[in-house]
C-alpha cells in the first residue's frame, strides 16, 4: 500500500486527519479563497470567514446559483448511532446555510451504512433517527418536504438500484485501495451505496448542481463519486454535473484527544446531555494556558491549541468581532482560561435551552416522518 494510499484509509477508519495539506494536494481539493469572493459578504458563512470551511470541490457552479437563483441541491445524511453530539453541529449548520440560499435538500439516514458498521439493527436505528431528524429541525433544516426530502437507505429503492449499478464500473482494486482490505463485501457495497446517496438529487430531479458539505476526512468518498459520475455511459443516462463537495476542519476531542468519540466520554457532549455534566468536560478541557496565572498574565496563552477556543469558534460564539476579542486577550494574557470556560458554559448553556426547547416541538413531527417511511 503506497503512503498515499495509507493516508486514506486511515482518515476513514479512525475519522482523524493528521496532515491537512497532504490531504489537500492527494484529492486536488482547492482554497476556499479561490471562490469566496463571489459570494457576496453578506451570504457569507461564519466558517468561511473562520477558515473552519476550508476547501472545496467545483463550488464555482453552486455560487453561479446562489447569484442566480437558480435550482440546485444540497446532499447530507446521518450515521443513526446515538445521540447528536456537538461534533456534528458544523455540517448539520453548512447543510442548513445552503438550503436558505436556495438549496433543496436530499437527506439521507444512512441505516444500511450503520448496520455493516456498527451491527445496528433497522428498527434501533430507525428509533435513533426519530431523536437525530428532531435535533436537525431545531438546528434550523426546513422540515417542508417540498424543501427536505429525506429517507432511509434502506427503505429508498433508488439507492439500492444505484449502488448495485455503479458497482459494475469499480474495479475491487480501487475500493480497496480507498477503504483498506474488508473481509465482508457489505463494507464496499454500503459505500456504494454512499454515492448513490450524493449522487440521488440528480437522479430524481434531474441534472443539476449539487453540493455535500463534509469534514476532510470524507474525501475520498467525494473522489470516487466524482469519478463515477463523469463515466460516460452515466452522462448519457443522467447527464451528471459532477457534485461539488466543501470541506471542512474537524472538531478535535474537549479532553485533548485527536477526535471527538462517543467511546471517550471526556471528549464529547451532546446537545441532550445534563448541563452538570457538560460543564465538568469543560472544566477539563485541554487549554493553551500556562501553568500559572501568574505567567500567562506575563506571557500570554494559546488560543490555537486551546479546544475551548475551538467550541467558540465553532459554533458557541456567533460575533466575528467578539471571537477576535477574545481571541487577542487570550493571547496578551488579559483573558485567563478560568473566566474563559465560564463564558463557555455560559454560552452552551443558553445554546442547549433553546435547542431543546425548539427540539421538543419536532418531536412529533420526526416520529410520523420515520414511520411513514415504512409505509
């Protein structure tokens, strides 16, 4: 296995990505800063001005959109395996900041994917998704299914059809090379299925710009669909535009590990969990500070290692000019860690009452939607 190759399938098994730039020249994945002044300021996402949005595949086609007005589609999905954690908060807010711009959702609960995965049955992950769609409609996703149509992989025929299909034009080779050597064909066949997802939008509304936001570790998914759809006997049947992909950095773990997991409960919260508990994981969240008061006040700390900085800067703190703020105190040593937590949970705490509150009035509507799509 080349050391490229080894690049890839680690990003995918272990959700880390070590090296960003090799990442970037291995899937010709392009500055965001190429295209971000077509979009005008005002239409701008905090994360592209952030740098969090960091990438992106042919986005040009879906800005002539938005400038526009013209149809395209956005493509997201979920792993039903829990609850929804604060990691998950960066795409379910890009899917939700392109459908305002116009956007028609294909969203996709990735039941088959979580089944090969994790060994989780239909009707759990069914009874997850009830609990995950809820927490989307509160985030904002427009729950009019004329804006959002979303479904299961396993329930959706057209997937199944389409991932069977486009698996006669991969070699075994090339998966392998992608996902690593799997000893069941389950694992390769779900990530066919995985581009029929990306690629489902053009299939039932015909051809047009479709754009799936992601963290950098879903690359590779984003290359093989490409290439599946640019196949000529797809453009002759469907006429693909080839999908347009953002990426995203990734949310590191609150106690400092390399990713956030539900295996490790220091590193993660979700939007559903006790408040209490919450804030002990910030308490002890890995920080940029010095050992002492004393010497971060002379010295100054950083914020650029800091993950309590990165929970503001991702979704907990919405003023640009407030970030900076803080961000320059921190630095000048003006700002300690412990009044900076404090802020934190402050805000997470203001966060999650409006949240649960929104979520609690979706609850309803996300059950019917799950049990309809059974009928």
């Amino acid at each position: 296995m080349s050391n490229n190759d080894e690049l890839i399938v680690d990003a995918l098994e272990t959700g880390v990505v070590k090296d960003y730039n090799r990442l970037i020249q291995e899937f010709g994945i392009e500055p965001l800063s190429d295209v971000i002044d077509a979009i005008p300021e005002s239409k701008q996402h905090i994360f592209m001005k952030r740098g969090v949005m960091f990438g992106h595949t042919d986005l040009k086609q879906v800005i002539e959109c938005i400038n526009n007005s013209t149809s395209f589609a956005v493509m997201t999905g979920i792993k039903p395996s829990g609850q929804y954690h604060v990691g998950s908060l960066t795409t379910a807010s890009e899917v939700v900041y392109f459908q305002q711009l116009g956007g028609r959702v294909s969203f996709c609960i990735a039941d088959i994917e979580s089944y090969v995965s994790s060994g989780l049955s239909f009707d759990k992950a069914a009874e997850i998704a009830i609990d995950n769609i809820a927490d989307l409609f509160a985030l904002g996703l427009d729950p009019n299914p004329d804006n959002t149509f979303i479904y299961s992989q396993s329930e959706e025929k057209l997937v199944q059809k389409y991932g069977h299909i486009f698996s006669s034009h991969v070699t075994l080779n090339t998966l392998k090379s992608i996902y690593g050597e799997k000893l069941r064909v389950g694992y390769y066949n779900a990530a066919l299925i995985q581009v029929a997802d990306i690629l489902l939008p053009q299939i039932r509304w015909g051809s047009m710009p479709t754009v799936t936001p992601i963290g950098a570790d879903q690359a590779p998914h984003a290359r093989l669909t490409r290439d599946i759809a640019r196949k000529e006997v797809f453009q002759e049947e469907f006429k693909f535009k080839l999908p347009s992909f953002t990426y995203h950095t990734m949310l590191q773990g609150i106690d400092g590990s390399e990713k956030m997991s539900k295996s490790v409960p220091m590193s993660v919260f979700s939007m559903d969990e006790d408040i209490k508990d919450i804030h002990k994981k910030i308490n002890n969240a890995l920080t940029g500070g010095r050992d002492t008061a004393a010497e971060q006040r002379e010295k100054g700390a950083n914020p650029e290692v800091c993950r309590v900085f990165d929970l503001f800067k991702f979704m907990f703190e919405s003023d640009d000019k407030r970030l900076t703020l803080r961000m320059n105190q921190c630095k000048s040593g003006e700002l300690l860690c412990g009044p900076c937590k404090k802020d934190l949970k402050q805000n997470i705490e203001e966060f999650q009452q409006n949240h649960l509150e929104k979520k609690s009035q979706m609850i309803e509507l996300s059950t019917e939607l799950i049990r309809n799509m059974k009928n």
